[in-house]
C-alpha cells in the first residue's frame, strides 16, 4: 500500500480527493490518499501531489517521497526549494492544454480582426473596415513547448504564418522555427502578434527588455500568458505609451492578484485578464498523475521531469 499525500491549500482537493483514489484503484494500485496539513510519519509518505504555492516549503521530513508530482505546468514556486530533493515532475495535462489553444486563438482573433474596433455601436460611424486573413498575419510564439507547439499547430491551421522560438532547435511541422539569440530578434522582427508561452527561470525573466519590445514592428500586439516577469513592465508600458506596441493582453502578472493601483489597470491598451488562460482539469490530470505514480512503482523513468538545473 502506497501512501499519496495532497499537499497544501486548495479549493479543488475534495475533487482529487474523489478522482484520484477511484484512478489509482481502477490502474491496480493500491493507495492511501491522504489530505493533511501535517501527515504522521512523514517519512511512510510515496508521493506528494504538489499545489502550487501551497504553504509546504519544507520538504525535508519526506525522506521517501518518490516524487513531487506539481499540479501546474509552471514550477518556478517550487523548483529553486532546496529542502525538495526527490525528482519532480510538472503538469502536462490535455484538459490545460486544450484550454490554453482556446484563449490563445481567442485573443489572437481578436486583436486579428479588429473584433472590438467593429462590434457596431448605433452613436458611431457605420465604417466598414475589411479586416485581414490569417495569411497576412506573421505572428511569433516564444517557448515551444507543450503549449507552444499546441497553440502554434492550431494557428498555423488558421492560416497564421507561424514562428517559433525556443532554447534548443525544433522541427515542428507548420511552423519556422528559430533559437538562439540571433533567431529571437529574426522572431521579434516579423511579430505582427507575439505569444509568450516561456515558463519563468533565470534565463526567461525580462527577456522581453526595453531592447527586445523594440525589434517588434510598429503597432505590434503582445499576448501574454507565460508568466508577468518575462516582461519588463515599465519597458511595456513605454512602448504602448509610444505607440510602437498596440495592445498587450496580459493574463499572468509579477504579483497576482494584480495590485489595485498598477499602472496595467488605467492603460487603454492593455486588456488584464486574471490568469485564466487555462488550468489543470482534474478529471484529465488525474491519469497523468496516475501514469507517474505507476511508473514509479514499475521503476520506470518518470513523465515530465523538471531539469532543476535549468528550472523548467
Ligand atoms: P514546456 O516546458 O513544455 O516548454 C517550455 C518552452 O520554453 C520550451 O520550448 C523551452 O525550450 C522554452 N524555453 C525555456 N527556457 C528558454 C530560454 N531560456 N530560451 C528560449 N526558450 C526557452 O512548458 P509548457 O509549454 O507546458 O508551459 C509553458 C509555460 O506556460 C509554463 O511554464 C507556465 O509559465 C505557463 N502557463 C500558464 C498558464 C496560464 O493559465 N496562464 C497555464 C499553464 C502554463 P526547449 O524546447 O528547447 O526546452
Ligand atoms: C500553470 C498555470 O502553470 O496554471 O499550470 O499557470
């Protein structure tokens, strides 16, 4: 018998608390879910389901946890932990992604067809502006990950001329793709409409700087739903204040819920959405824990495992 622990505050436990017992019996495991804030024997605990910024920062009493599983795809709150030695995986679940592909074509559209600008009040002028199609539109995704290469695909079927850039080289089908310094300012450059989908390390923080916003060509639109301190925000708002950026829709911010007196909240052409983007769905993530917890006991390489040194 196996023991699972949830760890850490969270509205939805109750659903996993259901979800996943039924999920590991139905794959032949037999475990103890257990919802605690401080679990006897600590040590006896397999693997921790972690939710993110949960009020667990000490993960040393958990000498045979066999994992950490995140809930989320994002794993900066709990990648530089240096009491969590055990492997740790993050989330890679198709309910999120398939979430993700929705808002991103969503806002893309959006600002693609001018939907706000011709939605048709009676007091304004009756103009009819013919808006582009997809071909015309070259558009950027930085980070080619799971969710990058998901939403690229689903733009590149639009019709978007797709670029995208990573950390090392791809081959995606339907997509140009670029890395390296060089290949960011070739993505930069050709942006009508810029997609951050990085996770949040070292290396990603305000990596769209003052610099970088400027090699976006004029009246670019800016989509964010990485994570807020991949953008210099005072940078940001001077390029919406100049002109040169159109708009930003930023879903994921430095300090969330955004503070009630950020500048972001005044602006005309930032649109805040409050991290929605997607979100884990139990009823799919718990086959993805499920899988990892199997492996586990098989001794088979774990799904998603987080390269700590690289923080993502
Ligand atoms: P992945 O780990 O699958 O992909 C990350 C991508 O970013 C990879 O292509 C990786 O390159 C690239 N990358 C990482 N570091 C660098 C770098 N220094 N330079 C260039 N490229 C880099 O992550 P996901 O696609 O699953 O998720 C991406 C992020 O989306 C999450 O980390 C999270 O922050 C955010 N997110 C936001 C949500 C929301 O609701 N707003 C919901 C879910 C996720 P390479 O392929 O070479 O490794
Ligand atoms: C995630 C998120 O990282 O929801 O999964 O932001």
């Amino acid at each position: 018998m196996i023991r699972v622990l949830l760890s850490g505050q969270r509205m939805d436990w109750e659903e996993y608390g259901e979800l996943l017992p039924a999920a590991l019996t139905d794959a032949g495991i037999e475990a103890e879910v257990i919802r605690e804030r401080a679990p006897r024997s600590p040590e006896t605990i397999d693997y921790i389901v972690y939710a993110p910024w949960s009020d667990m920062k000490d993960f040393s009493p958990f000498t045979g946890a066999k994992a950490v599983l995140n809930l989320w795809a994002g794993v900066e709150d709990v990648v530089t932990n240096e009491t969590l030695t055990a492997p740790l995986a993050r989330m890679v679940d198709p309910g999120l992604t398939a979430g993700m592909v929705e808002w991103c074509v969503a806002h893309a559209l959006r600002h693609h067809l001018g939907i706000d600008r011709d939605v048709c009040r009676r007091d304004a002028a009756w103009d009819p502006c013919v808006p582009p199609i997809a071909r015309e539109r070259p558009l950027t995704i930085l980070g080619l990950g799971v969710l990058g290469c998901a939403v690229g695909g689903a733009l590149s079927d639009l019709g978007f001329p797709v670029t995208g850039w990573s950390r090392s080289g791809k081959d995606v089908s339907g997509m140009t793709c670029l890395s390296g310094e060089d290949g960011l300012v070739e993505a930069l450059r050709m942006a009508e409409l810029l997609i951050l989908l990085l996770p949040l390390t070292p290396a990603t923080e305000e990596l769209m700087n003052a610099e970088r916003l400027t090699f976006l060509p004029k009246g670019a639109i800016l989509i964010n739903p990485g994570r807020g301190p991949l953008i210099d925000d005072d940078a940001l708002l001077a390029a919406l204040d100049s002109g040169h950026i159109a708009h930003a829709t930023l879903d994921v911010f430095r300090e969330e819920p955004l503070p009630r007196d950020h500048p972001f909240w005044a602006h005309p052409g930032i649109t805040v959405t409050p991290h929605i983007a997607s979100a884990t769905r139990p009823d799919t993530a718990v086959g993805v824990l499920v899988e990892n917890i199997r492996r586990g006991e098989a001794g088979e390489p774990l799904l998603h495992l987080v390269d700590r040194f690289r923080g993502y």
